[in-house]
C-alpha cells in the first residue's frame, strides 16, 4: 500500500500534471476536429440523402470500420507499443518501415473491395451500394494512411502536430461537402473520395512535420520492414481473432438490418448513432494518449503506476460518458430538431441507447490499454470471445422482435457484455502489467 501511494505522489507532481495537462488537451482537441470532420459529413449526408443512399454509405463505412480493426492491430497498435519500448533512439527509421507494411497491406485491400464493387455492379447496377463500395475502395488507402500518420505524432509525443492534420482535413471536408452539394454532385462514392483526398493531404503535411518524407523513395534503414512486420504480427496475431470477434460483436447489427429491414433502415440506424460520434472519438482519444503513456510505464516496470492509472481512466470516462447519455435522453426531441430538422423525429429516442456504446468503450478503456502496454493482447480476445456472442444472438431476436429499437440495443448490450468481461479479466489477473 505504502509502495502505491508514493508512485501516485510521484505521478502527481505539478510538472507531471502540467505536461500531461498539456498533451491530454491537444489530444481532446485533436480528436474533436476529427470528431467534427466525421460528424459534419454523416450530419449533411443524413440531412441531404434519401434514407436508402445514406444506408448504402452507412454500410459501405461499416465493411471499411471492419478492414480497419485488422489495420489497427497490425499496425497501429503494435507501432504504439513496440516504438517507444524498443526503437526509442530509432523511430524515424521505424515509422518507414510501418509505411511500407502499410502500403503492401492496405494496397492489397482496397483491390479487394474496389474489385468488389465492380461485382457488384455487373450483378446489381442499381443499386445505391456500388457507388459506396467502390468509393471506399478507392479511399481506403489515404483514410488508413492519415490514422497511421496521426498514431506517429502520439508515438513522438507530439499530440498538437496531429491537432493542425485534423484541423486541415476539417476544413478540408467540409468545404468540400458544400462544393459538391452546391454542383449536386454529393452521393456517397464522392463523399468517400472527398474523405480520401482529404486524408492524403493531411498525411502528408504531418508526415512532413516528422521529417519522414526525406529520402523517402530509396532511404536507408537500419529497421527492416520485415523484422517489422514479424513484430506486428507476434504482438497483433492475438488482437486479429479479437477484432473478428469485435467486429462481429459491434457492425453484425449494421448488416442485419439492411438486410432485414432495408437499406433506408440502415440509414436512420446510422443517423442516430451520429451524436454519439464525438464522444466515441473522444474516448478513442484517451485510449491514443494512455496507451502510449502505459507502454511507457511498462517499459520502465512501473506496474503499479501503470494499473492505478488504468482504475483512474476508466472511472472518469465512464463517468461522463453516462452524464452525456443521460442529457441526450431528456433532451433527446430537441437534438434531433436541432440536426435533422424533424426528419427523423420518430426514432429520436434512439439515440440515448446508442449513446450507452460510448460510455461501455469508455468504461472498458482504461482496463484494455493496461492489457495492450503489458504485450498481453490475449485478454482482449478472451473478452471480446464472450462478447461476441452476445451482441450477435441479441441483434438476431431483439431486430426481429424490436426492429431498428432492437438493433440499437443489441450494440449497447454487446459492448457491455465487452466491458464487464475486460473489467473482470484486469482484476482477477495480475499478470498485467509484468513483463
């Protein structure tokens, strides 16, 4: 007990909170921009689509959310951990090679899905799908490669450099969304190159910022991709089962309706989902910062440092996040008119469910990055194997029996299930945290 009270004294010192104060900030605000850039295109789009071509986008988005979960746990989260524990002094050279990993992977993806659109087009020409899904192809690349330059800039410690690469793509985005608009050329195949363009543009200013884009083409480095790629997949092979699982668990719900009630159904379900956008960035934020700074305490053997400071980030997001849920509940009417004008006024009550998925990812948050920064990612998939099933036997009954209601809780209990499980898992083990 003793030995705990002095790492938190020692955590807690004023120039400890100072910096961290700082970077926790522009980490908010970062991810706020992007949070803005997300909500503004689903806001407009919800607004100016017919129902049935915001589904077709809202499902189009759902597959790239599950080609993402494998670039996250192959890249993004293996990069988080593994950089600052083991390149330190190298990662520049580091970063490089997870741009080639990136390129070789996700250049093969987008084939797959633009490929796919094309199928599509020959069997169903009509449908609203295709655009979406060969618009997502084709953007997939830039879309990943601004998430992997953004993860650099937390690796580095260096959170406003991501703020001014968000900041841009925001601007960006919505500018573009009214240019389109404005020559009535906004369906979801240009929203999602738009979305592309965007992200190329800011990649590239923020992999300047490193100082990554000299020498690109034939630089020489002491950090094989290979090497690279090996420790991604030793560190990510456990979390690539659990996205699956996630990923089931979390978009089953998307698909089932479209198919179950339609592609318009789809698109309302995603509509109001949309307040519960920020705060989901926002907690995906906290998770970008913490994991870093656990990989860090790992690194130096500071467990109990590293396990109090997971208690504190799960607690205080879970916090607000059900503050938030229970705002949106009693002024769920007028939000609704606030963003959709009226227009989807019979489901308004949706979104105080929806927000409950934040709150159980803000919950589980703290907990789950504990396990990551302790290289002990297959206690993520222990967890999400029991969640897994929840969320897709839920969605199947509670769709048939409620409809999109149904759909909509299924996602909360699903994540709950997510929660308590990755809660349980962090106090009865305490191998988090040892090396």
């Amino acid at each position: 007990m003793a030995v705990a009270e002095r790492a938190v004294g020692l955590l807690l010192t004023p120039a400890n909170l100072r910096v961290w104060g700082w970077r926790s900030a522009m980490s908010l605000v970062d991810q706020g921009l992007t949070s803005g850039a997300g909500f503004g295109v689903n806001l407009l789009l919800a607004r100016w689509m017919v129902p049935e071509v915001y589904g077709a986008f809202a499902v189009a988005f759902a597959g790239f959310l599950f080609v993402s979960g494998f670039h996250n746990v192959l890249l993004l989260e293996p990069m988080s951990v593994m950089g600052p524990a083991r390149y330190p002094g190298k990662l520049p050279a580091y970063f490089r090679s997870q741009i080639a990993i990136h390129a070789i992977l996700v250049g093969a993806l987008s084939g797959v899905l633009f490929l796919g659109g094309l199928i599509l087009w020959k069997v169903a020409p009509g449908s609203p799908l295709v655009g979406a899904v060969m618009g997502g192809g084709l953007a997939l690349p830039f879309l990943l490669l601004a998430w992997l330059a953004r993860r650099m800039c937390y690796v580095m410690q260096r959170p406003a450099l991501a703020m001014q690469g968000s900041a841009f793509y925001l601007g960006f985005v919505w500018a573009g969304i009214f240019v389109l608009a404005h020559f009535a050329l906004l369906n979801s195949f240009t929203a999602f190159v738009l979305m592309g363009c965007g992200c190329l543009v800011s990649a590239g200013l923020l992999l300047w910022g490193l100082g990554l884009l000299e020498g690109m083409p034939g630089a020489e480095s002491d950090v094989s991709w290979r090497a690279v790629l090996g420790e991604n997949w030793t560190y990510g092979r456990w979390l690539v089962g659990s996205t699956v699982l996630s990923s089931i668990s979390s978009q089953t719900q998307m698909f089932l309706v479209a198919g179950m009630l339609g592609l318009g159904a789809a698109g309302v379900l995603r509509a109001m989902q949309i307040p519960s956008l920020v705060t989901t960035q926002i907690t995906a934020a906290a998770g970008l910062l913490t994991l870093t700074s656990f990989s860090y305490d790992f690194g130096n053997g500071h467990v109990e440092w590293l396990r109090r400071k997971a208690t504190l980030v799960s607690a205080g997001l879970v916090a607000g996040l059900l503050t938030f849920a229970l705002v949106l509940a009693i002024f769920a009417g007028q939000t609704e008119r606030l963003l959709f004008g009226g227009r989807y006024a019979a489901y308004a009550h949706l979104m105080p469910v929806l927000a409950l998925v934040p709150a159980a990812i803000g919950f589980s948050t703290g907990y789950s990055m504990a396990m990551r920064a302790s290289q002990k990612p297959r206690f993520d998939l222990v967890a999400n194997a029991i969640a897994a099933p929840v969320g897709v036997v839920s969605a199947i009954f509670f769709i048939r029996w409620w409809g999109i209601v149904g759909a909509a809780a299924s996602m909360a209990v699903g994540f709950g299930a997510y929660a308590i499980s990755v809660c349980r898992i962090f106090y009865d083990s305490r191998e988090i945290g040892q090396k």
